[in-house]
C-alpha cells in the first residue's frame, strides 16, 4: 500500500468547505485585517507606544498577502503574485516579533528588520520560481509569522494580561499564530482553504475585539499617565513586595536626575539611602509620614538635596502599589535659614535702634530740662533770697521779734517763698517722670495743663530772652471747653516741647497764641507763633524722628514726641506753616464726657494709731506735731527694724515711713506690714522721682506740709473704708 503524506492525511481529517467560499472568506479575511490595522493605527495615535506602530506595519503585510491570495484565485500560477505572497507574510512576521521584542523592553534596531526582510524577498524569489510545490513555498513564512503570533500574545498577556482587553487580545493572538502553523496544511485543498481564510476571518474579529476593550484602557491609562507626569511633584510607585519602582512619573527624573529606564526595576534605596535596603513597606511607610521626616538624596553631579515625602498604599491601572510623593525643598530650606538669619539680624537692629531712641528721647529730655534748668535755677535763687532775707531780718535785728505783726508778716512771706521753691522742684520732677504703661487716663482740664506748662517754660521763654534783649509774650484765647480723656503729665510734656519750637521761630521776639476750641466731640488745642515759619518741605518732614533744622543744638524729637502722645490719646495734629508767616500747631483731642471736676476733699478722718519712722529727727518731729495736732495718737521710729518691732508689739491703724531708712528700708517695710496686716495703710514719703514699684498704698512726694500729710492720710482712709463698704 502507498504511504500517505501529512498534505493527503489533513485532507481527511479537515471539515469540508464548498470551493466558491474561499474568495468569500478572503474577502471577510482581508476587511477584518483592514480593520486591525486601523484599530493598531488608532492605539498607535492614542498611546503613543513603538510596538503598535511595528505591529501596525506587520498587519499592512498580512493585509498585503490576502489581497495576493485573492490575485492567486484568478491566476493560480503566476510567480510573481506566488513570491509577493510569500515575502508579505515573511516580512509581516519580522514586524511582529520586533514589535514583541520593543513590548517586553527588549528592543532591537531596524536595520536588522530590513536585512531580514531582504532574505525574506530572496528566499521568496527562489521558492516561486524554482519550487513546484506551494506547501513547502508556504511552510517556513507561515511557521515564522506563526510563531510570532505565539510570542506576541504570550508577551502581552504577561504585560496586560490582569485586564479584560489584555486578555482577549493576548488569547486573539495566540489563535492566530496556531492558525498561521497549520494554514499551510489547510491551503492544500480547496475545500479546506476556504475554512482556513474564515478562520483567519474569525480570529482577526476576536482581535478587534480585544483591541476595542483594550483602547479604552490605554485611553484611560494615557489620562492617568498625562495626570502623572503632570504632577510637579515627584511620584515613584514602588512594588510593595520588592520596594522596586515601577514607574515614576517626569517630574521624579527631573530630580533625581536620571532617565525613566534607569529608575524602572531599581531599589528605592538605591536613590534615596535614607531608606533601607532592607526594610518593608510598612517600615517605609512609618519612615517617611514621620512628622517632620525629611530625606536627603544624593544627585549624579555629587550634590545632594533634602526633601520631605509622602507615602501611601493605592491602586493604578499597575495593580497595588506604594505611591510615595517626594517634593525638594532644598530651596525652601535655605530660604528658610535664611529669613531666620534675617530675622535675627532684625532683631538685634530693632533693639539697637530700641536702645538709639531711648537714648535720643532721654537727650531730647534732657535737653528741654537744660533751657528749663537756668531759668528754675534764677527762679529757685528769688524764692531763696526771699527766705534767707526774712530770716536775717529777724535774726540781725531781734527787736524785730517784738513785733508781733511784723514776725508773723515775716513769717508768712518765707513761707510763701519756700512753698514757691517747692513748686519749682515738683514741677521739675513731674516734667522727668516717665509715664507707666499702667497709669489711668483721666479727665484732664486743658486750661490747667496750659498754665503749668507757661510757668514751666517762662525761665526759657520769659528771663533767658530777656537777658537776650528779646522780649517774647505769650497771649491766651482760651474758651470753655469740656475736659479731655488723657495723662496730665503726657499732654504737658507735649505741650512744653511745642512751646519751646515756639520759641526757637522767634529769635528777634514775637508773640506766642495758646488758644482752646470745642468742635463737636472733640477738643482743639492750638499754638501760634508769628515766627520764621517753615518751608512746605520741612513743613512735612517735621513729625518725622530725628529730623531737624537745629543742626546740633536738637534731636529732632521734639515733634516726633508730641506726635507720638497725641497719637496715644487718640487724637490727631495738624501744622500750618509759610515762611516768614509763622506756624500754628493744632491739636485735636476726643473729649471726656460725664466726668466732673473733683471738688477739694474735706478732712474727716477720725483719730487713727499712726506710727511714723524718720531717720531725721527735725522731719520725724514735723510730721508727729502735725498728725497729733489733727488729734491722731502717734508712735515714732528712726530705722526700719525698730519700726517693724513696735509693730509687732502695738496695733496701728496707719504707717508713714519715709523711704530712705537705715537697716530696713521703707519699701521693705511696706512690703513686710502688707503680708502680716495688710488691713493696715502704709504711705511712703520720698524725695526721689523715680516711679519705683512699691507695697504702699500711697507716695508722698518730700517736702511735707500739713495739707500734703492731710490729703495723703485721707487718701488711705478713704480707700479702706470702701473696701469695709464693699465686703
């Protein structure tokens, strides 16, 4: 018996098709694989990803050979169509695995595409015109492209294969590459051609398929990609098995300076060491949220960063990964250092500038004391000379102390001379008392702060212009005008600082204005000088600190000072100047309302348990006649611990130390009496000025008179009694 051949035997065991099929299947062939090709065109546009585009080509040559195929139906035997059809299917497997090749990152160049394809062509050549039988002119082309169709969907299904359109594509492929192995069995018959071709048909179907499901993936994938690298942070997704990145968006290559393929499959640690080698993801997770974790990474060029990192478990078209966000801040830091070098630097320029204007206000103080101080002291002499000189009148002439009238006329007049002395100190030391932030504004009568600051100023502005040969008046145009919320003290200091720019306008004399007018809710104070006047230039630059036109003999503080307690009351000043037309400074100040005028206390202590210490015995002695001549019944003491001695052993209503005292001094003392009795008032007497804080519950300012002792005493026992009132 004849042995049969593999041709004859698939003959047998094939489903037979009517011959008419076959230019029918090729044509349903031929348009599946024209819609192939555009679909891969269309996933080549969208994607933009090199192996659709070889596999695009590898379809346009598949799509080639049917349309020989369908040649070869009409014309069986030419060469030529035998030898196109042969090198389209050849060079269409070559496209194919080069496309394979690119998809599993293992790209190969296309020179050696084109010296495949040419012994493609050669050996194609040679099987149409010197080979008689088409089976074995079929065989090796479609053994190869077969066998890329194999490869091809093993690739993607390991590459896409967790989705639905990777899946059907991948299994599409696999069938058409078994296909592709036995089309040249089939293609022996007729009748099996044409069930080989609609297979063909099929397959390429089930490839749309798939490529249709898997174009919306790649499109989603694409936004998702474009959204990655649009990030401008750096984000890496890292295997949460291996801590290996898989992908890493443009922003990551950016910073750390490498292409995305020497990132992809590396270690994170490998790029950031702060990150061990060796740890899991939960261990990176807690290193890097960390508050206040911060990374350093080395850069190819040697420098090194910092940044800081965020990482989180998600889900991406890659399946669960670590997504760790990472954001240079190496700028941040050094800007950072920086503003905190600058802020120091600040610092120490504000406390020297601190320190500048405490210096520059005390001299401008000082200053205004010093054109007070030569006037006070002319002033002081008079009110000394009178005293001395009453006093020599009775002592050089004792017939004088006969006279009744004239001693006590005498008397009267020292009297009221030293009381003259004694304004004169207090007003210089109510001039140099700083103001403490915890001092109360209160209703203030301007009227009475003007005539303070006249008298205060008149040494400067009155004798030393005089003694000058220039004579400077000073008018008033006051009104009645409500009192203003403030500090005394405050407005005049202001006050004086203006009189005495007043007088420097006036060197040749003049006429100073002080006037007062109400306007609604608010008081205005003015002074108007007939002087040299200003500029428009200095005229604004005149409020500023440290400007003056007196070359050395100002600070030019002067207005910035008064500007400055006006501003603290709540009010506003405004100047008015020309040259040679004079000046007028107006000061607006909101009123208080509802406040009246205090009326002089009456005297209705009753007889209180006074003990007084006073380490001068002609002081000590003063103060006990006038206390027991208000009938007070009084204990004296000449040093602190024999004082706080006799207030242990007797009950007292009421302690009047002088603050100066030896061994104890009287602050001390207050401060002692106040944390065993603190029902028991303390008044401190002191000749000093400086505003020290103390346990008692009233200063007396030295040199004492029976009125000052009266109101002081009063003062005590009115605040006690309220406190008794209000328990």
């Amino acid at each position: 018996m004849r042995e049969r051949g593999v041709p004859e035997l698939w003959e047998q065991v094939t489903f037979a098709f009517p011959p008419e099929w076959i230019k029918a299947a090729l044509v349903l062939a031929l348009i599946s694989t024209w819609v192939v090709v555009a679909l891969f065109a269309l996933l080549n546009h969208t994607t933009r990803r090199r192996y659709f585009s070889l596999w695009t080509v590898a379809w346009v040559f598949y799509a080639l050979y049917l349309a020989a195929s369908i040649g070869l139906l009409e014309n069986p035997q030419s060469p030529a169509l035998l030898m196109a059809r042969s090198s389209c299917v050849g060079v269409s497997a070559l496209f194919m695995f080069w496309g394979s090749f690119d998809l599993v990152l293992r790209g190969r160049g296309l020179r050696e595409v084109a010296f495949g394809s040419v012994m493609i062509v050669v050996w194609s050549y040679i099987a149409a015109f010197h080979v008689q039988d088409r089976f074995w002119i079929s065989l090796p082309v479609f053994a190869l492209l077969g066998g890329a169709g194999l490869y091809t969907g093993y690739a993607y299904w390991r590459r896409r294969g967790r989705y639905i359109g990777g899946t059907i594509l991948s299994s599409g492929f696999g069938l058409w590459g078994m296909h592709l192995l036995l089309f040249p069995l089939a293609d022996r018959s007729a009748h099996t051609t044409a069930g080989a071709y609609l297979a063909s048909a099929i397959v390429a179907i089930m490839i749309i398929v798939g490529m249709v499901t898997e174009n919306e993936t790649n499109t989603s994938e694409n936004n998702y990609r474009e959204l990655f690298d649009l990030a401008r942070d750096a984000i890496f997704l890292l295997d949460p098995r291996t801590l290996q990145i898989v992908e890493a968006n443009l922003a990551a290559t950016v910073l750390l300076g490498r292409s995305c393929t020497e990132l992809i499959n590396q270690p994170i640690s490998r790029f950031l060491p702060d990150l061990r080698s060796d740890a899991d993801a939960a261990a990176l997770l807690h290193k890097v949220n960390a508050p206040l974790a911060e990374l350093t990474i080395p850069l190819p060029d040697g420098s090194t960063l910092t940044a800081e990192a965020r990482a989180n478990l998600t889900t991406c078209p890659r399946g669960e990964v670590i997504q760790l966000t990472v954001r240079d801040i190496t700028l941040h830091k050094h800007v950072e250092q920086s503003l905190r070098e600058t802020a120091q630097k600040l610092e120490r320029t504000l406390e020297e500038l601190r320190r500048t204007q405490q210096q520059l206000v005390q001299q401008e103080r000082l200053r205004a004391l010093e054109q007070m101080a030569s006037g006070v002291a002319h002033d002081f002499n008079n009110a000394l000379a009178k005293i001395i000189g009453f006093n020599e009148l009775l002592l050089a002439w004792p017939e004088n102390l006969a006279d009744k009238d004239k001693v006590k006329k005498f008397l009267q007049m020292s009297n009221a001379a030293a009381r003259d002395a004694v304004q004169i100190v207090n007003r210089l030391r109510e001039f140099y008392r700083h103001r403490k932030t915890t001092d109360v504004y209160q209703a203030v009568d301007l009227h009475h702060v003007i005539e303070q600051a006249i008298v205060l100023t008149q040494p400067h502005w009155k004798d030393q212009m005089l003694a000058a040969g220039v004579t400077i008046r000073i008018e008033l145009d006051l009104q009645e005008v409500p009192a203003v919320h403030g500090s005394a003290t405050d407005l005049r200091e202001a006050l004086i600082n203006v009189l005495f720019n007043a007088v420097d306008a006036l060197p040749h004399g003049g006429v100073i204005t002080i006037g007062t007018r109400q306007q609604g809710d608010v008081v205005e104070l003015f002074v108007r000088d007939n002087g040299v006047g200003m500029t428009e230039e200095v005229r604004q630059r005149c409020l500023e600190p440290f400007f003056s036109t007196k070359d050395k003999r100002g600070t030019g503080l002067g207005l910035a000072i008064v500007y400055g307690v006006v501003h603290r009351h709540g009010g506003t000043i405004e100047i008015e100047s020309a040259p040679q037309q004079g000046t007028t400074v107006r000061i607006r100040l909101p009123t208080q309302t509802g406040v009246a005028a205090p009326l002089p206390p009456t005297y209705d202590v009753p007889p209180l348990r006074v003990l007084v210490v006073e380490d001068d015995p002609v002081v000590l002695d003063l103060e006990a006649q006038f206390l027991r001549h208000d009938r007070h019944h009084v204990e004296t003491a000449t040093t602190g611990r024999v004082a706080w001695e006799k207030f242990q052993q007797h009950r007292f209503d009421l302690v009047i130390a002088d603050r100066a005292l030896p061994e104890w001094t009287g602050d001390q003392l207050a401060a002692a009496i106040k944390r065993t009795r603190p029902d028991v008032g303390v008044v401190i007497v002191t000749g000093f000025a400086d505003g020290r804080e103390t346990a008692a519950d009233v200063v007396l300012a030295k040199p004492i008179t029976h009125e000052s002792l009266r109101q002081a005493v009063q003062d005590v026992y009115r605040r006690f009694l309220a406190k008794e009132q209000a328990a």
